[in-house]
C-alpha cells in the first residue's frame, strides 16, 4: 500500500476485514491439525481453564452463545474424540457437568505452546509501543462499535 496521508474510513474497514480473514483461516488450519473445529476448540479451552470443576451444559451454551441443544451436539462429538466427558453429581444425578479428559488435557497443553509460538510470530514485527498503541486502538474502536451498534 502507498504511504496516504489521509487513508479513507472504508480502507480501514477492508483492511480489518482482510486482517481477520486470514486469521481465521491460520486458526482454522491450526484447528485442524488437531482434528477439531474452532467452536470444538474453544470449548476445550474454556474446560481446560475451569479444571476438574467443568461447566453444565447450560454454562458451555451461554459462554460459547449457541442454544443448548447446539451445546449438547458439540459435547456428544467431543465425548466421541474422548476429549471430554460428563460426570453425573452423586447426590443429584440429574445434575451433569462436562470435564475435560486427560486426552484432552495433552491436546490443549500443545495447542497451547503452538498458538502462543504463532502469537509471538504474528506481532513480532512491532515494537511494545507500536503493540501497546495497536490495542488500545482496537480497544477504542470496538468499544465505539458497541456503543453505537449494540444499544
């Protein structure tokens, strides 16, 4: 791109949109590697960050923002991939709570260090300042487009 000295609303937008694009499609490579798809993933790492308390089906709905019956399809195929598994309450055993296996416990540990290599990688370019200036515009843009959208 030229250096501007104005650049354009619109340019930024589509730049943005690019930038997100082909992370998405990094991640979704990333994703596959490790046989899952991005929502699978999230869901693991929401487990693996909650540890041997795990999350109620409801919980797993609301954080990942999908309807419940859309949260027990991706837990049923997660039990399949032995990734997680429900665990009945001993003293109510219509209470469920997903855990994360050992398995899928190994698969977050080296999703992990790949995705924190590949964090290092993508932003290396830039300086602390640049970093630190880079976010808190993200930050001020995002929090604008709530304001404005999302009331």
């Amino acid at each position: 791109m030229d250096e501007k000295t104005t650049i354009d609303s619109l340019e930024i937008i589509s730049e943005m949109a690019k930038v997100s694009k082909l992370t998405n499609k990094i991640n979704d490579k990333f994703y596959k590697r490790f046989k899952l798809t991005r929502i699978q993933f999230t869901a693991l790492g929401f487990l693996y960050v909650v540890g041997e308390t795990g999350y109620s089906l409801s919980e797993i709905s609301e954080k990942l923002d999908i309807t419940k019956p859309s949260a027990s399809t991706l837990i049923d195929r997660m039990v399949k991939l032995s990734m997680v598994e429900r665990v009945s309450n001993k003293e109510d055993r219509r209470r469920i709570r997903i855990i994360i296996t050992s398995y899928g416990k190994e698969i977050m540990e080296e999703a992990l260090k790949l995705n924190e290599e590949f964090k290092k990688k993508s932003l290396s370019f830039l300086t602390e300042e640049e970093r630190l200036t880079f976010y808190k515009l993200l930050l001020k843009i995002k929090n604008n487009l709530i304001k404005d959208y999302e009331e």
